[in-house]
C-alpha cells in the first residue's frame, strides 16, 4: 500500500515539477548552475572510472579466452574477439549502467541532500510565501541539467573504456592495437548507441526527479537529511537496475 | 487588513485550531503570543498559505485566499513578506542577490532600478556594508535584517514574522523590534508577529492575539491586557512566566 501512495505523490509532484517555468531568465541561470554542478563537476570521476573499467575489462576478458580450460586450446580465439566483447558490453551496459549508478551516489546523494536542507531550513517555504512554485523552481533546472549532461557524460565514458581497453591491452601486451581496433570496430552495432542514449536519458530523469522528490519530502533535522540522501541513492540504484533489463529486453 | 473567520484546522484526529475568529488592522504590530505548542505557528502558516484550514476563511481585504485560484494566489502572495524563524535565506546567494531576488522573480525593473531598490532596503534595516556577504558569513542578528530587507523589497501590504527574536540577544531583539515597528508605520502594512517574548509585547505590541491549547483566549490592545489578565487565568500565568 505505501509503495503506491509513495508512487502517487511521486506522479502528482512531478505534476508540479514539469510546469512553465516562472521567469524564463531565472530559470536559465540555474540550468547553467546546475549543468555545471552535475556535468562538469563530475567529468573526473567519470573519466577515472571508464578508463579503469575498461582497462579492467579488457585485462579479465583476453585471460579468460586465452585460458587453459581443457575443452578449446588456447589459441582458438582471435584476439579482436577482445576489442568486440569490450567494445560491445561498454555500449550496451557499462557506459551508460556502471556510469548512471556512480553518478546516483554522486549526484543523486548531493541533490536529496542539498533540497532536503532546503525543505528543513525553510528555504522551500520561503519560495511558496513569495508565490513561487517551489517543487518546479528548484526540481525543474536539475532534471533538465541532469537529461542534458548524463547523456553527454555516458558518451564520453564510453569511449574512454573503449580507449582504456586499448590502452590496457597495448601496455600489457595483451591484444595488439590493431586486433583491439578491428574487433571493436566489426562488432559494432548502431542499435547499441541507441539503447545507450534511451538507457542513458532514462537513467538521467530517474537519477534527478527521484533525488529532487527524495529531498523535498524530506522531513526532520539535520539526520533526516541524510537519510534522505541514503533512501534517493539506494531506490535509484534499484530503478536503474530494473529499467536496465526493461530495456534490453524491449530492444534486444 | 486580515480578517480569520471561523478557522479550523485538524492534523488527522487531533485538532489545533479551533474556531478562531480575528481581525488585524494595517499600520499597527498585531502580536499573536501564547506558549509553545498553542497553535501560533500553524496559524500563521494558514495565513500565509503553507497549511490549508480545515474550515473557515482567511481574508486579505476582501479576498478569501483559500478559494483563489492558483494565479489569484500567486497575485496576492507578491503582497506578502515573510521574516521565517530560521531567517530562510538562500544559502548559495549572497546578501544582495538574496534581498534581489524577489525583484528578478516579479519586478519588471532595470538593472539600475533593481540596484537602487535593494540599496535602499539594505539601508533601512542598515546593512548597507554587507552586500557582497553570504548567510553563512552574518550573524543571526544580520540575517534578520536581510530577512527583512527581503520581506519588504517588494512593495507589500502584508508582512508575517514568525518568532523574529528567537536566537537573538535582548539587545539585538530590540533592534529588530523596532525596526519591525518603524517598517509598519511608515509603510503602512498590516504586520503580523508571531512571539512569545513578553518584552515585546511590551515595546511594539498594539493589537494583540492571546492563543491558548488551539483556541483564540483573549484578543486586544497592550493596555487592555493588564487588566484583562486579572481575570484570565491562562492568560496571567503567561504574561507572570514570561518577565
């Protein structure tokens, strides 16, 4: 039962959210603010991970096919198979997965936090005593900063894992280069960047609108507030996951 | 002028407000005291729109606020100012752009207008030295002068202060005292403080609204309540607590 009330109030909140923004102008600066804090402020991290993930992923996929296992011989495989698992599995799920649940702790967890200390600092009623729809003026510039930067950002990931893939294998000597390159290359599917983007801009208002709904419903002192921050992180996480395999089954 | 007619309001079972019924005249400091947990804040919220009565009408002039509509409402509340307890400044503006931004939002002013306008409030509560400032920066005292600089920036009829002087020294909370009591009068605004701090009460305190376990107790003037606590009870002991 409150798992549906909670859904409600969701559904009629974001009623409030996605209205016409008060003055166009205002509205403006904190879309750039918020792109900044969410985009920007968030390049290194996203950077440090693909990189990593992918050089990682590269690591553990040529062991595994190069290993003895007793039923093919080691050298079965050619080794660009390497470049399209990595080149594959980061467009269909690390980019945009692995990236939207580390953006869920880093983004997410500060927006629940900082409109949660908004609600309990009475900044929120400030806005509605002014005439002000507090839900749409604070909640409206993140989630169209959020949908805007994520996607970009998960781009950007994607090709560093690709890139960290075949920095990794070159440097471990691993896989060529060129076996690297070609088998990215043959494996690529333009159907994958498109579920990218629908995984990476769903991801994004997931992220955003249920931080923001976290945060403005927050009520209590300074422990409520991080709690609010914990409860947006784990649903968003557990959302993402969900819609992750609504979405692969529907495409794929 | 505020008329409450009849207001009630209910939080599941219990109820917290209980007919009230009360007028709050422009130009004066119309005080609603009583102890903690007496309802003050809730009907303040009721006013301002943050609580929706259960019952009853609130009326700014003749407009009954809870039946506008959504854009009626949102006219009417750029008559309205508001000095929260905890001040409610923006945290990430500073103290300019905080006392602005009630201009940017609804003025349809210049740049140089909008300047002007926010020198001249930040002077009348004389904190013309802290522009560049953030919250974080200015003392409790300074925050409720900004708060007030912000309350008044546009030109309002109606300002609602919940508990100005709470966290505040005596002689910073008469400093805020009278600056509330100077801004009615000059601008002729009907001034609504929610306290209950006896002195003042004593000071500024012209119409004054005596809340008690939800109910509307006593309602009058400074002199009047005197000679009215000698025979109310509840009302004696709050004022023989109070100093």
């Amino acid at each position: 039962m409150s798992l549906f009330r909670e859904i409600g109030r969701y559904v009629l909140f974001m009623r409030y959210v996605l209205r016409k923004p008060e003055r166009l102008y205002m509205f403006w600066q904190n879309l750039m603010r918020e792109m900044n804090l969410i985009g920007v402020d968030s390049l290194l991290i996203v950077v440090l991970i693909a990189l990593f993930t992918g050089a990682v992923t590269t690591v553990q996929t040529a062991s595994q096919l190069t290993a003895d296992t007793g039923i093919l011989p080691p050298s079965f495989f050619p080794m660009s198979i390497v470049g399209s698992v990595v080149g594959s599995s980061s467009i269909l799920e690390l980019a945009p997965t692995i990236t939207c649940l580390v953006l869920a702790g880093k983004v997410g967890a500060n927006i629940a936090s900082e409109v949660g200390n908004m609600r309990i600092s009475e900044q929120l009623d400030a806005y509605e005593v002014m005439g002000i729809n507090s839900a749409g003026f604070v909640g409206l510039p993140k989630i169209i900063a959020g949908v805007i930067m994520i996607p970009c950002l998960v781009i950007v990931s994607n090709f560093l894992l690709i890139y960290g893939g075949l920095i990794a294998g070159k440097f471990t000597g691993v896989v060529t280069a060129d076996e690297f390159t070609t088998g990215v290359r043959s494996s690529f599917i333009p159907l994958y960047a498109n579920i990218m983007l629908v995984k990476a801009f769903i991801f994004a208002f997931l992220i955003t609108s249920l931080s923001v709904f976290q945060g403005y419903y927050t009520v209590g002192g300074a422990l409520e507030v991080g709690e609010a921050g914990t409860k947006a992180v784990t649903r968003i996480c557990v959302l993402i996951l969900f819609a992750d395999l609504i979405i692969a089954k529907m495409f794929l | 002028m505020i008329e409450l007619k009849n207001v009630n309001k209910f939080f599941g079972e219990r109820q917290v407000l209980k007919e009230i019924d009360a007028t709050f005249l422009p130009g004066v400091c119309n005080l609603i005291i009583g102890a903690s947990g007496g309802g003050k804040s809730v009907l303040v919220k009721c006013m301002v729109g943050l609580e929706v009565p259960t019952s009853g009408e609130v009326l700014f002039g003749n407009q009954n606020f809870h039946s506008l509509e959504y854009e009626e409402k949102k006219e009417l509340r750029k008559e309205i100012g508001m000095l929260f307890q905890g001040t409610a400044l923006f945290d990430s503006l500073t103290v300019e752009q905080n006392v602005e931004f009630p201009l940017l939002m609804f003025g349809n002013m210049t740049k140089q207008e909008r300047q002007d306008r926010v020198a001249y409030c930040l002077n009348r509560v004389n904190l013309s030295h802290a522009y560049g400032k953030y919250p974080s920066e200015i003392s409790g005292g300074m925050k409720k002068r900004v708060g007030i600089a912000r309350a008044i920036a546009l030109n309002i009829k109606y300002l609602f202060c919940d508990e100005p002087n709470s966290g505040l020294d005596p002689l910073t909370s008469r400093v805020i005292d009278n600056l509330l009591a100077e801004i009615t009068r000059e601008f002729n605004i009907t001034t609504i403080i929610n306290s209950h701090d006896m002195k003042t009460v004593l000071d500024i305190g012209e119409h004054i609204v005596f809340m008690h376990q939800g109910q509307k107790w006593w309602e009058g003037s400074k002199e009047e309540m005197k000679a009215a606590q000698q025979d109310n009870a509840e009302l004696r002991a709050f004022i023989e607590a109070s100093v």
